[in-house]
C-alpha cells in the first residue's frame, strides 16, 4: 500500500548542491500532497553541503521560506542568521537529512548504514535512490586530461569505479526504483578494454539478486518510442537531451532507471514505459530565462571603476569598429551601426550596477511552468548575480563576438576572428580552441553548462553586447533551471562549480513525476 503524507522517502547521494532533490521534492500527489520526502543527501564537498543543507532547511517549510532568509538576502549576505536558534526543530531536521560524507572513505559505511537502517524502518521498500558518481573519469575532458598524466592507468582511478558506493547503498536499501545520472562519455569510457557502461548496467541490474532490477530509458529514440514495454535498451536509449524537456540548454546526460523486479511486473500491459518524459512541442530558449534579468556591466580585473570600465568600453569599440572589413555591404554598414550604438551607450552602461538589483522577471515567451518554477515574488534582490572582472583586451573580444551573433545567429570561430583581435594563444588557429570565445546565442537553447564556467567565462558570454561580459552565476543556474531563491554558497568560483556540476532541478521534477506514475501505477495494480 502507497502510505499516506510522503510517499516514498528518497535517498540522493553524490548530491551536489542539490539539483536532483529539488526536483523531486517538488512533485505532488493526486491529492495534493508530497510524492517524495528526501529523507537523505550526501555530499563530500563542504561548500556544495553547505548549500545543500540550506536547501534542505528551507524545505521543512513547505514552499512558505521564513522571512529573516529573504531579508538575509536583501542584506547583501553580510551576516546570515543563527537557524538553529531561529528554528531548532527545522534546522535539526536538516542537519539529518544532508550530511557531508565521502562515500568510500574511512568510517563512511558506518555512517550511512545507520542512517539507511533508520529509512528502512519507517518506509520499508518504499524508497527512492537518486544519484550520479563524479563525472571526471568518464567525461571526455575528463579523459584527455588523464591522458596527458604520465604513468596515468585507468584501472587504478578509483574515480572509474565511484558507482560502486553507489551499487553498495542500492543493494543494502533495495529501493522501489532508483534513478542514476552521469555524463554522456560514460558510453565510452573503457578500463582493461572493456566498456565502463556495460560494467554498470550488469551491476546496476543485478543489485541485491540476479535481475533484480528492469533498467529503463526514459526517452529512447526512433522506433523504440512506440513501445509499450520495451525491450533491454542499447547505451544509447539511455541519453536524455535536456532540451527536448523546456531546459534552455543543450543539455545530454545519461539516465538510468531501474525499477525493481517484482514492482515492474506489476505494470498492466497497457502501461508503456518508453516515453516516460514527455518532450515539449517547442524549444526553450536563452532570452527565454535571462529577458528580463537586471542588466549589469562587467568588471574590469584590474583598476575597476565606472569611469574606467567605460573607458576600457570606448577603447574596445575602437578596436571592433576595425573589424567591419569581414562584412561587405549592408552587413558592414549594420555592424558598425550597433558597434557605434555599443560605444554610444558605454557612458550610460557606466552607471549600471555590477551586482544584483531587483529582479524584473523572465523573458516574453518563457514557457508558463518554467517562469513559476523560477520566480519567487518575494524576492527583492537576485542572489548570486554579480558580475565578474575581466581583462580590458578581452572586451573588445565579447563586444565582437555578440555584436557578430546578433548579425549572423552563430557564434564565430577563430577562423572569424580579424588578426587584431585574436588572442595571443600559440594553439589559437590549430583547431583546438576554435570556440575558444562563445556567446550564448538568443533564440536558440545554450550549450551545455559545465564546471568550466568557473575558469574564465570565455565560453559563456552574454548575449547582449551592451552588457559585455560572462554569464553571472544567477544566469548561469537559471539556463540551469534553478529557482532564483535558491541560494549557492562559497566564493563565486565555488559556486559556479555547484552550479555546472547539477542535474537541472526543473528536468529533475519531470524525472519524479515518470518515477512517481509508474510507481503508483504499480501498487495500486498491486493493491487490488
């Protein structure tokens, strides 16, 4: 029988800041209660855990934050509030749900075997396992990088082999179904040639007795689509782009989902189980989520002011305006229309703010669901949204770059570049880093949001060139689809990482409603 309140009790490991929890969290009932009650998160990493036990705190208000947090983000986060003297019960609740733990280490199993005994005794089977080891061994960037480390041996990463913390909990908790997220180089990550993947799928399938487990695609591809209960899937069934489900990015993640044998017999024959996400007749889009966003000059990394950052504005248009022999015609004479328009509003730009102002909204066309999954009305100040410095060189490179998109609708290559603008990179024309400078471009979802934001923002310029600058962290965890009140932790570098390495909540969500259907589809058949 489905109990009543929370239905099943989830357990997130590898848990980030939480993108996968939030989603679930947020899933509802027939009769308007809670799916899921995240009973258990656990993060290594102290700064993610400290925006995740947040999170976690705020949750135990259903959906109604106390005040003293919207003023602690009006206060510009100068001094946050004592939560367990504010609220001890919630706070206590917290402190027991998100824990910071490396699994695998030392003393970890004792840890987390308490806890899941604790689960096991108030829910029994009804449980939920969410996760997604690090992705660093499988990720193609990943891969290059241990390549070039001499005396690098795959078989010895224990990074390769993470998914087995993951493999231990799924066999002691014996969940109803579980959901494990990781990146698409996972297809073909190999050790001792032999692929990493099939490794998986056989553990994943086998916890706790012999196909214990039904692995299930979400979205698979071509034919597989009009199946009801569909064969074993191939590898490549198990890829879910982000952008086919409203995320405004171009977002590819592997996601497994198991459900347990004698729960997936269960299912009617009617029920198909290919298809479980539903895609979106249309694409969202970047000027879908950053529309309506305060604008915000960018930094200068040395000597900023607003006086010198639009100076080092003026001198960058200078630059461009000598870019406009790659355009014949009327092109030459629109680019150096909107350079000029640039260079003209770089003393008004000046006085824009370089941090959060109030928030103004989302843009025209943003989806209905999105924009009440992102805006909060009693927000009165973005968290997370100030910019950050850049060289003054690199100016004249952004301000060419988004001018050059909203002419052509793409993003230009280093081959695009005129020589003076090009930078002083010995592997700049090689083909390497042709994208080196990329804007994210309006009508169109962006590319994939990654940790790498974090080192210099070339790769993820805003699209308005009268701005002139990388993506903030708020922008970036909005094309994330997170809540704009949800709050990050740690200095911005911290915080960008958190930000790349979560599974999108909004995509998360409609990952727990499939999670949900078929699983109450199941025990009520069950129940009868």
């Amino acid at each position: 029988m489905i109990r009543t309140g929370p239905k099943f009790a989830v357990v997130d490991l590898f848990a980030g800041p939480g993108g996968l929890a939030e989603g679930f969290s947020a899933v509802t009932a027939s009769d308007g209660s809670h799916a899921f009650r995240i009973a258990l998160s656990v993060e290594k990493d102290p700064t993610a855990h400290s925006t995740l036990l947040l999170r976690s705190f705020l949750r135990q208000f259903a959906g109604r934050f106390p005040h003293e947090y919207y003023d602690y983000l009006r206060s510009d986060l100068a001094d946050e509030p004592d939560w367990s003297r504010l609220y001890p019960d919630e706070w206590r609740r917290a402190e027991t749900e998100a824990i910071n733990l490396e699994l695998g280490s030392d003393g970890a199993n004792d840890i987390w075997e308490g806890r899941i005994d604790e689960i096991l005794r108030e829910y029994g089977s009804n449980t939920v396992l969410i996760g997604g080891p690090p992705c660093q061994a499988y990720s193609l960037v990943g891969r290059a990088r241990n390549g070039a480390i001499k005396g690098y041996i795959a078989e010895e990463d224990h990074k390769h082999f993470l998914y087995r913390e993951y493999i231990a909990i799924l066999t002691r908790l014996r969940p109803a179904a579980f959901v494990m997220e990781n990146v698409k180089g996972m297809l073909s990550s190999q050790v001792n040639e032999g692929s990493v993947f099939d490794r998986i799928l056989a553990d994943l399938r086998s916890a706790g007795g012999d196909s214990a487990y039904q692995l299930i695609a979400l979205a698979p591809k071509g034919e597989r689509q009009a199946e009801m209960l569909p064969r074993e899937a191939r590898p490549v069934d198990f890829i879910v782009r982000g952008e086919d489900f409203g995320l405004p990015q171009k977002r590819h993640r592997v996601i497994v989902v198991g459900v347990r044998r004698d729960i997936y017999e269960k299912l009617p024959p009617s029920f198909s189980t290919s298809n479980m996400l539903k895609p979106w007749p249309n694409s969202t889009n970047v000027e879908d989520v950053l529309d309506g966003m305060p604008k915000l000059r960018s930094g200068l990394s040395k000597d900023d002011g607003p006086g010198t950052w639009a100076a080092a504005l003026q001198q960058a248009t200078r630059v461009v305006h000598k870019a406009v022999d790659l355009f014949e015609g009327a092109q030459r004479d629109e680019f150096r229309a909107r350079v000029g328009q640039c260079e003209a509003l770089s003393v008004r730009s000046s006085a824009l703010p370089r941090a959060a102002s109030k928030p103004n909204g989302v843009g025209l066309n943003c989806p209905g669901p999105l924009k009440r999954w992102l805006i909060d009305p009693r927000l009165k100040v973005l968290p997370n949204n100030s910019t950050r410095g850049h060289m003054a060189s690199d100016l004249a490179r952004y301000l060419f770059v988004s001018v050059y998109a909203e002419m052509t609708g793409y993003s230009p290559k280093a081959n695009d570049f005129p020589e003076s603008l090009a930078p002083e990179h010995l592997n700049w024309l090689t083909g390497k880093f042709a994208d080196r400078f990329r804007v994210q471009l309006r009508g169109q979802p962006s590319t994939t949001i990654t940790c790498h934001i974090s080192k210099d923002g070339h790769y993820y310029i805003h699209p308005d060139p009268e701005q002139c600058r990388s993506l903030t962290v708020r922008e970036a965890a909005r094309l994330q689809t997170f809540p704009d009140n949800y709050l990050f932790k740690g200095n911005r570098t911290e915080q960008y990482i958190q930000v790349g390495n979560a599974v999108p909540p909004f995509l998360a969500k409609q990952i727990g409603n499939a999670i949900f259907c078929l699983l109450s589809t199941a025990y009520t058949k069950q129940s009868r």
